[in-house]
C-alpha cells in the first residue's frame, strides 16, 4: 500500500468551506478514488496556513516523527481547486516547490467529490 501525505488549505478548513478536515480526502485515499490509482495509506494530514511558508518543515516534520516517509504527496482538492484561488501561489507553483524541496512527486487534487 503506497504512503501519502495530504495538504489541505488551511483556510477552506477552518472556515468551514465544506472542508471538515478532510473525511473526503480520507476516504479517496482508503477506497482508492478520485486521483489516488490504489488504496493508500495516509502517513500524515498537514494544514496549509497563508501564506504556505510552513508546509515543506511542517511535512518534514511529520515525517520524522511517524518516522515514515510519504511516498506521494498529494494537494487537497480543497487547495488545488480552490474558488477563490490562493494569493499566494498556484496550486502548480505550490506543489513545483514542495516537489523541489522534498524530491517527492506531488499530485493536484484528490478527489471530485460533491
């Protein structure tokens, strides 16, 4: 089973923009839907908080302390398709950069979930 790391907008979760925390993302990694191609394990769950500075030492940090190194990271739906956009940074230009400093593929979205 394939470990990931999923990063959710911060924002749109503690906003309440119908991103709880994320069941959906959770549920797409276990069932194995939406942008993951196989059930995968979920080795950690990290908030992006604007304007995303944290995330790359945020993931790094959970990584050493689960001791367990993602294999994918994935941007959450609720970040990678968000309605308004980040200010900050595109979702491309957010995961170019946390691929760049991790060496781990990252993918856009995780589900398509209503």
């Amino acid at each position: 089973m394939e470990k990931v790391a999923i990063v959710g907008c911060g924002t749109y979760m503690d906003q309440g923009h119908g991103c709880p925390g994320e069941w959906r993302c959770l549920k797409a990694a276990s069932q194995g839907e939406g942008t993951f191609k196989a059930p995968s394990e979920v080795v950690s769950f990290v908030k992006c908080q604007c304007p995303g500075r944290a995330v790359i030492p945020t993931l790094g940090m959970a990584a050493k302390l689960s001791e367990i190194k993602p294999e994918k990271i994935y941007l959450s739906s609720c970040l990678a398709n968000a309605v308004p956009g980040c200010p900050y940074s595109s979702p491309e230009e957010f995961a170019d950069l946390i691929k760049e400093k991790t060496g781990i593929d990252v993918i856009l979205g995780t589900h398509d979930y209503h």
